[in-house]
C-alpha cells in the first residue's frame, strides 16, 4: 500500500474548521471538515465517511488542496457548451423531417395496425 499524501504543513484542523464555518460554499465546507478531521488524527476512512465520499475522492480533495489551496476545494463551473445548429442532412439520416424516409413510412404504417395480442 502506498504512502498517504501528506497535506500542507502550514495549516491546522483549527484553521480548517474556522475556514469552513465562515464559507458560503457546502461542498467546500464539506472537503474543509473531512480535511481537518485529517489534521486531527483521524484516518483517511474517517475522513471520507465525515465527507460521505470514497477514499480516492479523500485523495483528490487532498491534492487539490495542496496544489490550490482553500479555494481548490470550490467546484469549478464547467466550460459552456458550444451549441451547433444542426445539419440539414444530419436530419434526413435520422428521419427527423424527410417524410419521404421509408423508415419513417414503414414505422408510420405499422403504428396504425392493430397491435396482435
């Protein structure tokens, strides 16, 4: 089993809690209360059952802690997706606004059928 990843030497489970309590962010809050029970002696299973995550997640919190600080305990927001119009032809393979698609026909006469039992 490999070593734990150690946390910054600079900060205290005191520190944490207080950064925690003053945060307006949950999940921040949440990372910063299982990273001080880290500081408080507690294991790294202790920590992940006080943040209800997994260890690995434990692990992550960690080195994002390390390589940001508090502020990498905040979720980032996710880049905007870049919608498309779509493809006029893209349409046609899917059957979307061909009504001449024979798959399309083909479904259309088998909905007015009576359904066999």
């Amino acid at each position: 089993m490999a070593a734990a990843i150690k946390l910054r030497s600079y900060f205290s489970a005191t520190g944490l809690k207080a950064a925690a309590s003053g945060s307006r962010n949950g999940a921040q809050a949440r990372r910063l209360l299982a990273l001080a029970a880290i500081y408080d002696g507690a294991s790294r299973s202790e920590a992940a059952c006080i943040g209800s995550v997994s260890l690995q997640v434990v692990r992550d919190w960690v080195l994002r802690f390390n390589a940001s600080g508090l502020s990498g305990l905040i979720d980032g927001k996710a880049a905007p997706s870049q919608e498309r119009a779509p493809h006029r032809a893209c349409a046609r393979h899917r059957g979307g606004s061909n009504p001449g698609n024979p798959l399309r026909r083909a479904l259309a006469h088998r909905r007015s059928l009576p359904m066999a039992v």
